[in-house]
C-alpha cells in the first residue's frame, strides 16, 4: 500500500496492486466476521470450538469469498483498477464489490457485538 499505490507510471504493476489491496482489505474484514462468528458461539451459543478444524472452517470461507469477489469484479470490470492519480479500485464498481461487503462485514460485526454485550450484561 504504500509503495505502490501511487506508482501509476507502470500500468501492469498498477493493476495488481489494485487487485491486491482490493483483496486483502476483504480479507481482513471477512476474517472479522469469522472472529464475530467465534465470539457468537463463546459467548451466546456458549459452545466449545475445536481449534484445530475450527480455524481451517473459518479460513476456507475467510479466504475464499474475498478471491470470489474479486475474480469476479476484475472479469467484469478490469479497467476499474487502474486510474490516473492512483492505484485502486474505483467507481461504481468500488462501491459494489469493496463498500458493499465491508459494509455487510461491519453490520454482521456490530449486531454479534451488541448481542455479546446484551448477554454479558444480562448476568
């Protein structure tokens, strides 16, 4: 991020810096949602978690759905990659396929935390 994303004078490592950030950024906050989902069953299903398979059902989601969403954006849209001023992905299509995901990850977030806290504070 912060090497490349204002290096637009190479237009191929542009482009991948875009499809990176683009991805990694879905993958931190899917793997908040994995998190959320692991507090939800410690806290209101209070269910022990196997760790050892638990985390690979987490990660396979975690990783996968971010790479869906990508691969799909840079089939449909490839040219939204790349701009002038910057390395990133923009217009419309930023809106559908980066802010909307984030946006469902931190409602599924906030409504995991709140249940905890309700729950925590009920006892």
């Amino acid at each position: 991020f912060l090497i490349g994303i204002e290096r637009t004078e190479y237009p191929l490592l542009c482009e991948i810096t875009a499809v990176s950030l683009h991805y990694l950024w879905l993958a931190v906050f899917m793997w908040t949602v994995a998190e959320a989902y692991n507090l939800y069953l410690l806290f209101i299903k209070i269910l022990p978690s196997d760790s050892s398979s638990f985390i690979l059902k987490l990660a396979i989601p975690s990783l996968t759905l971010p790479a869906v969403i990508v691969s799909i954006t840079a089939g449909l849209s490839y040219q939204s990659y790349s701009h002038h001023e910057y390395c990133a992905l923009g217009g419309d299509v930023a809106y559908y396929s980066f802010v909307a995901p984030i946006g469902v990850a931190m409602l599924v977030n906030g409504s995991v935390f709140i249940a905890v806290l309700c729950k925590i504070f009920r006892k």
